[in-house]
C-alpha cells in the first residue's frame, strides 16, 4: 500500500465495514422484528455480503494489487457507501431496540426525514449497487465469481420486493391511522388529506378502497361514525398497485425512447462564450416578446455552417429561455428534437424519430398521463407485468399511433401544460420540406380553449417551401446577426493561443488587418472561420511569419465548399490511397467507427482472420493519438476525432429537467484513452463530398463502396479479436462481471461491434456476389468462445448471438437458432451457399428447420433492422428443397397467435400466414403493410419485386411437394377474449395476388386447384371470457385440438 489516495480509501472502508457489522449487531440483538416490514428482515440478511466484498477489497489495497489511480476513481463511490450505510444504520437504532407497536411509528417518521426512496429496501440496494461497481470496476475485480453472483442476485431480490412503506405515507400532508392487534382488521382510506391507513397484526387485513364518513353532530359527547364500505381487497393491494403502475411506465417509456435520441444535442459544439447572447437583449428581434406571449412558431434560418444549430443548442440550456416563458401555467416543459442525416440512426431524420423524442419527453415528466394517452399499450403492459411476464410485445411504433397519442395530449383535460419545443436541422428531415412542415402545424392546438399551450422554435436553412411559411412569422437569418460573435471568436483565439498573441503583441496593426480580412471573408459563417483560425496556427507551428499568413489568408476562398476544395488538394498525392479509403470509409459506415477500428484500415486484412491477442490500454491510446495524427495528415482534417459525452444507447432525451444526465459506470473508470468516434468534421463536409466539386483524385476513389465495406468489416473485426468487447466504441465492456448481462448483447446486437459487421457482410456480399464466410466464420468463433458462459447458464431458452437484436425475444431451446440459420434469415445467399459446399448439411440442422428461416422472420411483429426486413431469397429455398429439406416437415409454430399443437405447423403453412400478414393483414389485431414497412418499402416497385419474390418461393415450394390443399390457423388474444380463423391456402394466394399481373399468379393458381387445393375461410373459435396469460410456447391451444376431436 502507498499514496494518499489508497489511504484515504482504506479509511472510508474500514469505516463502512464497521457500520454495517454494528447494524447488523442491533438487528440480531432485537428479540424479535415484530411490527415492521418483511423489508428489514430481508436488508439485514444481506449486510453481511456488504462486510464480505468491501474486506475483500480493503485486502487487496492493503497488499498493493490496487494502484492509486483505481483508488482514486474508486474514492466518490466509497463515500457514497458511507452515506448510505450511516442512513440505515440510523434507522435500525431507532426502530429496532423497543420491542413495542411503536416500531411502525418511529420508522415512518424516520423515513419521512428522507423523503421518497427512504424506505430500507431503497437504501439497501443503492448500497449494494455501489458495492458492485467496486467490486467489478476500477481495475479492482476483487471479488470471487461466486460473491459477484450473490450480489447481483441480491439486489434483483431487492428490487423485486415490494416498497415497505408506500409513498404516501411520505407525503408531509398525509394523516395515518394505525391499528395494532391481533384480531380481524380494515384499512379505511377516506376522504380529506388521509392517503393511508396501516393495521399491524396477526388477524387477517382488508384495505378499503372508498368509504364515506357521516359523524352524527347531534351526539357531541358520544360522536358516532357510520362507515359505508364499498370494495375491498387484500391489504397488499396498495403497494402492489403502485409497483404495476412504476413498471408499466417504466417499460411504455422505454419503448418510446430509441438509442441516440439525444446524440445529435451531444454532437453540436458549445456556444463560444460571449456569443449569442444577442437573441435575447435586441427587442428588435422580438424573441423575448414572443417567448413571454407563449404560443406560436419562431423560426431561426442561416446558410450552412453559420451557428445555427449552436444557438438552438444555447437557447436550450439558457436559464433566460424558461425563466421569459408566461408564469400562468406552472407544468412547462422546455424539450426537442435536432434533425441529423446520419444514415446509421434513420430515425434521427424522421417524423417517428421526432414524435417518439417528444413524446417520451412529455410522458417522462408528466407519467399521470401515460393510462389516458396510451391506454392500449398501458393496459397491455399492466396485464404483462402483472401476469409476470413482462412485456412480451415490442411492436413497433406506427406514425399513426404516434400522431394520435400526442393529439390527445394537447386534447386532455386534467393537466394545464406549456410544451416548448426547439427543434432543429428541419432541412435535415429525410422526407419532403413541405411535409415537416404539415407535422410542425399538427403539433398546435387546434382550439384556442385548450388546456395545452405549445410553442415551437424551429431553425433550418432557408429553402424555399420554409421561407414560404415561416416568413410572415417571427424569423432570424443568423449569419446577418453573428457578425459580432465571430469578431469576439477571433478576438479571443488571438489572445488565448500562444502564438497568436506573441504575433498581436509583437505586431497589432498588421495582426488586426488580418483579423478584419477574416471577419470581412466569413460572411456570417461561423465554421469558416474556424477552419482558417486552425489553418493559420498550424502555419504558425510551421514557422510561418506574420507576411507568410496574409499571403496564406488571401490565398484561402471565401465559402466553404470552395474552402473545402482547396483544403483537398493541399493533401500530400503520397497520402491519396489511404486517405481516399478513410473517406469511404466514414461515408460508407453504417455508424461511426471508433479511432481504434480506424488504426487497422492500413494493416493487412488477413490479420482479420486470426484471432490474435488483447491491447492494453497503452496501446489502445497510442493507436487513437496516431489515428488522430493521420486523419489531420490525410484528410485535411475533414474528419477527426470526436470525444462521445455519454453512451449512444443510453435512451433517455434531454429535457431541461434531465439536461445533466451522465453515464453510470464510464464516469467513474478512468483508462489511458476517451470514449470517441470518428467523423465528419460537419454535415457540410458530406454534402460536399456527395458533389461535382470534389478533385479527381478522391472523386475517384469514392466509387470503391464495395471495398469499403470489406474495410469496416476487417476493421471492426480486428477491434473485436484485440479487445474482445462488444461495444462499438467504448472498450471498458470487456469480458468481466458486467460483460456478461444480457442488456450488453442486446446493444450489440442492435448496435454495437455485431450489428455493424454483419450490416457491412450483407452489403458486400450484395455488391461484390461473393461469399463473406471467412470473416462470419472467425465472429462466431470468437463469439462463442467469450459468451461460453452465458449460454451455458440458459436452461429454459435457447441462447445464440444473433438473437438479442429482438429485445425481449427468447426463442425455445428446440429452435437450436445458429449463425447459418440467421445468415439464412437474413439473405447471405453467397455465405450460406459457401457454408452448404464446405460440408455443412442443412437437412441434418437440429429444431426448427432451415426452411423457416429462410421464409419467416424470426420474431414475427418484432422490431428488426432495416437491413433484415423481406430479405428472402428464392436462390437459397431452392438450394435447401434440392439438398432434401422437406416443405411439410412438422415443428412448432413460432408465434403466439396460432391456434395449433405443438409439432404442428409446417413450413408451407408458415410461408402462407407470413405472405398473408404481409400484404393484406385484415384478420383482427394482426400487423398488416403500414406496419410492417417504412415509406420507402411502400414505393410501386420495391413492392411489386417483392410479390414477385413471394411468388417464386410459393412456386418452389409446391414443386417440391407442399401440400397445395393446406389450411392455415390463425388466432388473435385480446384481454377478455380470443377468435381464430381457418383459411385455405387457394383463397391466401387468390386475397394477396388478385390483382398482381404476372404469368407465374395463373400457373400457380391451376397447380394449386390441380392438386385439390379449395377456396374458403370460417371462424373457429371465439370466446368472451377472460383469458389467462399464457407464455408464447406453452400447451397446446383448444382450437385445433376440439377439430381433431370431431
């Protein structure tokens, strides 16, 4: 042991070590817990867990196996134990010593001090949270496997458990009446400011939800009460209640949230200091005025690259924004969206992205409006959740849901709401200009009556369908208004850049020419002049005197597309290749690849092929000094290094009221390298490679998109085999306690390492029409390798790493799901083909056929990629019918909706309830085409390839001997009742191709009759009673086993 810091640490620990063992102490000192909640015996049962690891780790300091580094990032989380600890310990003396039924009494007045969360259920799992990260962080890891596995188990026990005092009983307002015995009891909640009333005994208990109270005035001395009791019900119901309600919120919200959502707002520089501040003190612009009259559009345009997006960021975080909002409304809101065309995150630039940020924002904060808005969902996550299930349904958002659930929130009347919106980067939308602005005018009440008052700042570049509606509104062109805010930038850099002030100190007449030559060249954009600021350093640092830079600055153009050029075709021609391969690379990636996949683009790709051994992170952060070093050498420093706030997949937005959320665990590990991504410099920088302005050279070389994704393949495959983390960019999550959560792959799945890999093999196997097995081959088997241990602990459910991406969908151990079976799925045709011809048999496949997955998604009505939506390929179900894969081979179904025995679905008839759910969609409930499919898949021809595409797949199935007269089954769960529908497969083919003109629909249509199929479609079954959950591969259903019976 050395250093202050390890000492200071020691302290804390022994500190903690001893406040646990002494609460532990009063609890068994104490004859008896009688009187209070299950909650302190199930907190002191667990304090010993606490003794065990921080011992553990307090031997480890001591020994010198913890540096002082891990010890000082260790330090904020010790003494947060400390705080936590002395909490409880406080309330076990106080409550715990006097055997008596006063216990009750002196534990809610000792929680109320607290206020909500005071409960010792609460404290004890923020302690143990804590304790884990110190055991599982900071280089540390010095519990046993074993003890890890008992402290995660503890806390999910404590989570579980219900609250040991409602939150009522924490209102200051609140009368409580309890009742102490051994007889029968009733709880009364009654009118007033009473929230709750507790009986504590051993006699059975009932809690009344309404009573009414008459008080007899006529008998002063000898009042009587008449109770008049309504419902009652056990007398947990109370905490039960407020336990499905936080959980059904909790998981409505978040479905509405999505990973990014906040990204754009993190990416957008800070407002230089100084700056801006114009929007508020010129009354000419009349912002102020229009804030205080709250209602309205305001609307902020400017040419690229002016500032635009900064001051929306600055009018977000200022104080003067909420503080100018009108008083007469006291729930306000400050929220927004910022538009970014960021292909990886579509929904970054849609409608659904923006409604779903808005909406979350507002539910986030105001969640009484959560059953009222979304009652549908609400009542299917209480049913879940209270059914113990969770929730089984991801289905995803359609644009008219979301429309509908935000039109009733400005509709209802229980809540008087000011919602100010700032939204940004409207030209950024992905669809028309003209149709953001139709969502825009659908975001205001249409009544002047409402209770709901919405306002909203917009800002965009000035095209031509915004300037016709916004500009008989309150509007601003910022580049006419920065003029001073870019003298102030320059001012400052002059001052605070050494080399720049030596040149004003030494020269200040020539230096404040040249200053007004910059701000005479900027024309209000504001990047500009960054770029040339940074370029006159640089020619400093090169040596550079004051003539050299006003010859440099005259030769620099104004605008930035013409500066952009000229900035090109200053890059050394040694560099061209590579620096041609790193702008494809960032133009062609699906998401940001990390400085660390970047350093591999130069290495021999073969590498990729091997797993190889894991940096350090020494290593790791040289290779992100030299990255940074060769994209300012390559690419002029168009694209560079960008540090990432917080983790991409972390959903919740920023509202004014969250606006310093940070991550959980990062903030507190510290390593040699920062969280980062690499990027565009700006958006400009990509619109400009997308033009005719780009010099040859790289013109050139951005046509290889082909071998631009075998690029990001290698290269995040390489960063995977070197650091065996599935994150994207933030390498902390390697293989330790943490890694192994089943929330890790999920994000990878989604987003992570995994997702662009096999985004990026598709694709190049799409262009190039060769196999990408090689690289598929070396990602299972490293996969497999690290995840050994979670598959093994799965007992009940399948687990293989291309499940996750479905969120909470488990698939039955009998699917045997591998990673050819999603390369099927998917479309892979080439890599699957390639696996066939290396020996692999997919006749001889284990569960559920191959014949499935290349005809059905694997999750039916989940959300998947876009990449993996209508993937099938006839190629691949005519390579499986001729190895000898049989279209009528029984397996169980793999939706809930299906009336069925287990075994009992074939694939043919899974081709034909898939091709039906698809097209038409009209049974009850079921998802039909609007759901299914964005904007794009809705466009004639895609869809027209699509049937065709279905067609040939039926074609083939027949040939190889489906059965032409099979029916289909379909059954629809609704809460209080089921229907299920029988129809032949004649009359699916006739209701999805009735009016699709190909020659194939007639051959089809005669085998099918040739063969005895008939045309007809009857109800089944329908049943009004209440239906009790059941789990999506449970018994088999009553449907189909009441037909065999006849």
């Amino acid at each position: 042991m050395s250093g202050a810091e390890a000492i200071l640490v020691l302290g804390v620990i022994s500190s903690v070590v001893a406040i646990v063992d002494g609460t532990k102490q009063v609890y068994d000192a104490a004859s008896n817990a009688q009187g209070l909640p299950e909650a302190f015996r199930e907190v002191a049962g667990r304090l010993p867990i606490v003794k065990n690891i921080l011992g553990s780790a307090e031997r480890n300091i001591r020994d010198g196996h913890v540096d002082e580094a891990a010890c000082k990032s260790m330090k904020p989380l010790i003494d947060r134990c400390k705080v936590s600890a002395e909490t409880l310990d406080g309330i076990f003396q106080k409550v715990l010593p006097a055997d008596d039924a006063t216990r009750w009494v002196r534990y809610v007045s000792a929680a109320k001090t607290l206020g909500k969360g005071g409960g010792v259920e609460t404290l004890m799992k923020g302690l143990l949270d804590d304790v884990l990260l110190i055991a599982s962080k900071h280089g540390m890891e010095t519990a046993r496997a074993d003890q890890v596995e008992q402290l995660k188990k503890a806390i999910e026990e404590l989570s579980a458990i219900s609250h040991s005092i409602p939150d009522s009983e924490l209102d200051e307002t609140s009368i409580t009446n309890n009742n102490f015995g051994n007889g029968p009891m009733t709880n009364n909640n009654v009118s007033g400011n009473q929230k709750f009333q507790a009986n504590f005994g051993s006699g059975e208990q009932f809690q009344a939800e309404s009573q009414v109270f008459h008080m007899n005035n006529e008998q002063i001395k000898e009042p009587r009460y008449y109770a008049q009791v309504q419902h009652f019900s056990p007398a947990s119901a109370a905490p039960r209640e407020s336990y499905l309600q936080r959980k059904s919120e909790e998981e409505i919200l978040a479905h509405l949230a999505f990973d990014g959502m906040h990204e754009r707002y993190d990416d957008i520089a800070e407002a230089h200091k100084q700056t801006f501040g114009w929007i508020y003190r010129k009354p000419e612009l009349k912002f102020v005025d229009w804030l205080k009259a709250g209602k309205g559009i305001y609307w902020i345009s400017g040419k690229a690259g002016c500032g635009k997006s900064t001051l929306m960021k600055f009018l977000f975080a200022d104080p003067r924004t909420i503080e100018s909002l009108p008083e007469d409304i006291e729930n306000t809101l400050i929220s927004g969206f910022f538009f970014h065309d960021r292909r990886e995150n579509p929904l970054l630039k849609s409608q659904e992205g923006l409604f779903r940020a808005i909406i979350f924002s507002i539910l986030y904060k105001y969640r009484q409006l959560i059953p009222i808005t979304l009652p549908k969902r609400w009542e299917t996550a209480r049913d879940n959740i209270s059914a113990g299930m969770g929730t089984l349904e991801m289905r995803r958002w359609s644009i008219v849901e979301l429309k509908e659930t935000f039109k009733s929130i400005i509709s209802q009347t229980r809540l008087r709401l000011h919602l100010f919106f700032i939204i940004d980067g409207l030209d950024e939308f992905s669809g028309r200009d003209q149709d953001i602005i139709d969502v825009l005018k659908s975001l205001l009440p249409a009544s002047n009556d409402s209770l709901v008052r919405v306002q909203l700042c917009v800002s965009s570049r000035p095209h031509l369908a915004f300037e016709q509606s916004y500009l008989q509104s309150l509007h601003i062109k910022v580049q006419d208004l920065t003029a001073d805010d870019i003298k102030i930038y320059v001012e400052t850099k002059f001052s605070d850049v050494r080399q720049l002030r030596e040149l004003l100190n030494d020269d200040p007449f020539t230096t404040k020419l040249l200053i007004k030559e910059i701000l005479s060249k900027a024309e209000g954009v504001f990047l500009w002049v960054t770029l040339v600021v940074t370029s006159l350093v640089d020619s400093l640092n090169s040596g550079d005197d004051l003539k050299t830079l006003q010859a440099r600055l005259s030769f620099l153009p104004a605008g930035l597309a013409p500066l952009y050029k000229h900035m090109l075709e200053q890059i050394d021609p040694f560099y061209h290749r590579h620096a041609g391969q790193m702008f494809r690379i960032v133009q062609t990636a699906v998401k940001p690849l990390s400085p660390l996949a970047m350093s591999f683009a130069e290495d021999d790709p073969r590498e990729a092929l091997s797993k190889g051994s894991i940096l350090s992170g020494t290593d790791i952060a040289e290779r992100h000094i030299k990255v940074a070093k060769r994209l300012k050498a390559r690419t002029a420093g168009l694209i560079e290094v960008r540090l990432i706030e917080r983790d991409p997949s972390e959903n919740q937005f920023r509202s004014q009221d969250d606006a310093s959320l940070k991550l959980k665990y990062e903030q507190l590990v510290e390593t040699p390298w920062k969280t980062s991504r690499v990027q565009y410099l700006h958006l400009t920088v990509k619109e400009f490679l997308c033009s005719d302005r780009v010099p040859v050279w790289l013109a050139n070389q951005m046509l290889l998109t082909a071998a631009a994704h075998i690029d990001i393949i290698v290269c995040c495959l390489r960063q995977f085999c070197t650091t065996r983390s599935l994150h994207l960019s933030n390498y902390n999550h390697t293989n330790t306690s943490l890694f192994h959560k089943l929330g890790t792959y999920f994000s990878s799945m989604r987003e992570g390492i995994i997702f662009v890999m096999m985004f990026h093999a598709r694709e190049a196997e799409r262009l190039t029409g060769t196999s990408q097995l090689a690289y598929l081959e070396v990602l299972d088997s490293l996969i497999t390798e690290i995840c050994a241990t979670e598959i093994g602990e799965w007992k009940h459910w399948h687990w293989h790493w291309t499940l996750p991406r479905y969120g909470d969908w488990s698939e039955p151990t009998g699917w045997q799901s591998d990673y050819i079976a999603y390369l099927t799925a998917v479309g892979m045709t080439r890599s699957v083909i390639d696996k066939f011809e290396r020996g692999y048999n997919p006749v001889k496949k284990r569960g559920r056929p191959l014949l499935l997955y290349a005809t059905c998604n694997l999750a039916p009505d989940f959300y998947y990629d876009d990449f993996e939506r209508d993937a099938f390929d006839p190629i691949i179900v005519e390579h499986l019918l001729k190895r000898g894969c049989d279209p009528n081979q029984l397996f169980t179904s793999e939706h809930v909706d299906d009336v069925r025995d287990e075994g009992t679905r074939t694939a043919w008839e899974s081709v034909l309830l898939q091709v039906y759910l698809r097209f038409c969609g009209d049974w009850p409930h079921s998802r039909g085409v609007d759901h299914y499919v964005s904007d794009f898949d809705q466009h004639r021809e895609f869809m027209r390839e699509l049937k065709l595409r279905w067609l040939k797949i039926i074609e083939l199935f027949l040939r190889y001997g489906a059965n032409a007269a099979q029916s289909v089954y379909h059954e629809v769960r609704r809460r209080h009742s089921r229907t299920a529908t029988k129809r032949s497969g004649l009359f699916i083919f006739n209701k999805v191709f009735a009016d699709f003109d190909d020659p194939l629909v007639i051959l089809i249509r005669k085998q099918m009759i040739a063969k005895g199929a008939t045309e007809f479609e009857k109800d089944m079954l329908e049943s009004k009673s209440k239906l009790r959950h059941i789990p999506v591969f449970g018994k088999a259903l009553a449907a189909r086993r009441d037909e065999k019976r006849k």
